[in-house]
C-alpha cells in the first residue's frame, strides 16, 4: 500500500488541476476578505473588531473552500477511471482496499493542504487591510483543527460520491449542488419542525462549521465539530467502499 500511496503523491503534484484550483482558491479567498473590507467603506460603519485573526477563524466558514474541493476532489478521483488507471493497478496485483485507502490518503492531503492554503492567505490579505490583532492562543489553534476536521469531512464526502459515480462531469456537478441542495432542505425542515424545536440543519457540516467561524468559539462547538467530521467521514468511507468494493472495471 505505500507504493500506492507514493503513485498516488506522484500524480497529485502532476495534476496540473490541483495547481489551477490552488490559483483560484488564493484568488476567492483574497476577493472574499475584500469584500468585508469593502462592505465596511462603503456602509461606513467602522467595525473595530476586523483584523488579520478574525479574517483567518472565518477563512473556512466564509470562503468558496468547499466548491473548489468538490471540483478538484472530483477530477483527481475519477481520473482513474477514465482513463483506466485503475484496471492496470488491480491486474498487478494491489487489492482494490489498498487502492481505495491510497488515493483517500491524498484526497486528506490536498483538502489540508488547500485548507491551509485558504487560512494562511485569508489571514496576510486581513493584515494587509487592517491589523494583525490579538495573538493566536491555544484554543483558537483547536478552533482551526477542528475546522480542519469539517474540510476533511467533506473530502470524504466528495470522495465517496466520486467513486461510485465515476464519471467527472457528473461527478463535479453533484459535488457543487448536493451541499446547496442539502442546506435548502434541511432549512426546510427546520421550518416545518419549528413547533417542536428541533433544527436538523444544526448537525450538517456547513453549520456546524459557521459556529466555529468566530475569534471565541464555544467549546461545546468544537466537541460537536469533531464527532460530527468524525462521523461524516467515517460514514462516507464506508458506504464508498461498500458500493465500489466488487464492482467490474
């Protein structure tokens, strides 16, 4: 399995995607703190509380991160199969588990590595229009960790969704709407249970994620986040495998 996951390394920094979407990913997030700087001039409302630390805790739950993991995700997963990578590795005897962990090794690391990505130019673009702010202390770090728990969460979710579809297209447009989608109903759903105050969206990601987007977050939040990431990736891991494991190529 660790030849695999060498092979797998090697074709991630040969995917000129993950080079294009990073590109992209520094350009959203830079456009993302302007516009708050930008809503801030504009409305004239002088907001002391904006600063480099508070752009890098809403860099995350703010930023186009999750759609640019579900296009990236997406192509670097299905690529296999489109070209037939995958039969090859198989006939040479590696085992399809060896083959599934391997390639959701790299997924882990270009979803941290973009996550990072995100956090570090969200935070310098911060500083640049304003100030550094209050140094990072030791629970703002948990804070990021357990939001990088969330984007790992999605990765799996991406992951799963692309293997089974198989299919690039297909595989890129499920993973941009299925999360937008998902939010519309389940916000539907908190509608019609508002009488017995239940709030069913509360346990997807992307609000899970928004409760962390803050300097101070609660640490009953960040417990939630990491069951929750937990949970999901696991779940996703799982049910991935379980469509895929005897399936033909």
């Amino acid at each position: 399995m660790f030849r695999l996951i060498i092979f797998e390394f090697r074709k991630l920094f040969r995917n000129l995607g993950f080079y294009i979407c990073s590109l992209v990913l520094i350009g959203l997030s830079i456009f993302t703190v302007y516009s708050a700087k930008f809503y801030q001039e504009q409305s004239g409302i002088d907001d002391p509380t904006m600063c480099g630390l508070k752009s890098l805790m809403e860099a995350l739950p703010t930023s186009m991160i999750v759609v640019m993991l579900g296009i990236f995700i997406a192509m670097l997963t299905c690529e296999d199969y489109t070209l037939g990578t995958v039969r090859n590795i198989l006939t040479r005897g590696y085992s399809r588990l060896g083959f599934y962990l391997s390639k959701f090794v790299a997924v882990i690391f270009a979803t941290v590595f973009m996550s990072v990505l995100c956090c570090a130019v969200s935070y310098a673009t911060g500083c640049y229009f304003w100030e550094a702010g209050d140094a990072i202390e030791a629970e703002q770090i948990k804070n990021l960790l357990c939001q990088l728990c969330i984007m790992i969460a999605y990765g799996a979710i991406f992951y799963s969704i692309s293997t089974v579809l198989q299919k690039t297209g297909g595989s890129i447009a499920v993973c941009v709407v299925l999360p937008m989608i998902l939010t519309i109903v389940l916000r539907l759903g908190d509608t019609a249970l508002a009488e017995k105050e239940i709030e069913i969206s509360s346990y997807w990601l992307e609000n899970i994620g928004a409760a962390l987007g803050v300097i101070s977050a609660e640490a009953e939040d960040m417990k939630k986040a990491l069951a929750a990431s937990g949970i999901y990736t696991a779940a996703f891991l799982a049910l991935g495998w379980l469509l895929t494991m005897k399936r033909e190529y």
